[in-house]
C-alpha cells in the first residue's frame, strides 16, 4: 500500500459562508398551507393529496423553527419532525408518483439548511436504488438530480468541521452519492496566525 504525504491547505470560512449557505426559507413548499393535523395513515401514500398534506405539516414545522427562540430540546423534535416528513414526501415521489419535483428541490434545500445532510443522502441514495431494482423507468418530473443543491452540499460538507464528508458522484443524469467513511480524516488545526485569527488550516489523511 503506498503513503502519500498528507494535503496541507489553508482557507478562511468565512470566505465561502455565503456561496456555501442553503436557504431556510419555506415559501415554494407553503403551496399548500400550513398544517398541523397528522396526515399518516393505513394506506399512506396512496390516496388523493397525500403529498400536499406532507408539505403543509412540513411547512408549519419550518415556521416553527424559524421562530423558535433558544430551546434545544423544542428544536430538536421539531427537527424529527421535518425529517418525518422529508422521508414521506420522498416516498410520495417514489411509492405513489405523485408530488413535484421543484417541491421536492426546495424540501432539499432545507434539509441542507438545518444541516440535515445524512438524511438527504440516505433518502436519495434509497430512492435511486429503488429505481434500479423497478421494472418501471422515473418520469423526469420524478427524477430527483438536484446538481446545483448535492454539489454546494459536498462543497460545504468538505469545507466545514461540522459536517462530515461525503463525494458527489452523478452517473447517467441520476445522482449517486457515495459516503466517505473513516478512510479520509480530516484535521482541523486553528493558525498561530494573530493577525488572520479566523484561519484554519486542513490536513487531509488518507
């Protein structure tokens, strides 16, 4: 097995902040109102507006949050409940075909600005391996290639100490999102640098 020197980079964060922030705002996904109510049930998510009960129930948790003041607990179930209904709507798209596309690219964008990435690339990742083992070929208003969103996603994830990495990879105008796991580790070491105190230097281990 080879060794290779380790990568030695230096960057500010809050150079790429903007470029690399996803936006928290709900407007396209309040098409349908704000709800509430439970929308689950026996036969879910097959019956008539399943999808646009889901957006409703998700669009009153992201006006929730949004207005939430400092209470972790309170944030965290409100964010249980955004990913509940991130996970069915995702199913609405895959299980009954309905729901819309651009609906689906600003639920993901918001799943990105809470920084709930894991569970976009497990729901995506599943949902392209549901594809692959169906008869049936996606409409492309089902097709979920949100290029812009996965690659500012892996940007931010590779830039952040937060975030843990994880490669973009797009193969045949589908996304396919391989997790890195330990083999990449990365060190964050603050600069002795006084006079550029927000520099932080990377060294990449393979």
């Amino acid at each position: 097995m080879n060794d290779y020197a380790p990568l030695l980079f230096s960057y500010k964060p809050e150079l790429f902040e903007k470029q690399l922030s996803f936006s928290q705002d709900y407007a396209a996904i309040s098409k349908y109102g704000f709800s509430e109510q439970e929308y689950e049930h026996d036969n879910f998510p097959f019956y008539v507006n399943d999808d646009e009960h889901v957006l409703a129930h998700a669009a009153k948790i992201c006006e929730c949050l949004t207005s939430l003041d400092n209470d972790s607990g309170k944030e965290l179930k409100l964010k249980k409940e955004l990913i509940r209904d991130y996970k069915n709507y995702i199913s609405c798209l895959s299980s009954a075909c309905t729901g819309e596309r651009e609906l689906a690219a600003a639920f993901t964008e918001i799943m990105f600005a809470y920084n709930l990435d894991g569970v976009v690339v497990a729901e995506i990742k599943d949902y392209c391996q549901s594809d692959d083992d169906s008869d049936f070929c996606l409409s492309e208003n089902q097709i979920l290639n949100f290029d812009e969103l996965y690659l500012k996603a892996g940007d931010r994830a590779l830039f952040s100490i937060l975030l843990y990495p994880f490669v973009l990879i797009f193969i045949q105008n589908r996304i396919c999102i391989i997790i890195v796991a330990c083999n990449c580790n990365p060190c964050i070491v603050r600069s002795n640098d006084r006079s550029n105190p927000s520099e932080e230097r990377v060294y990449w281990n393979s």
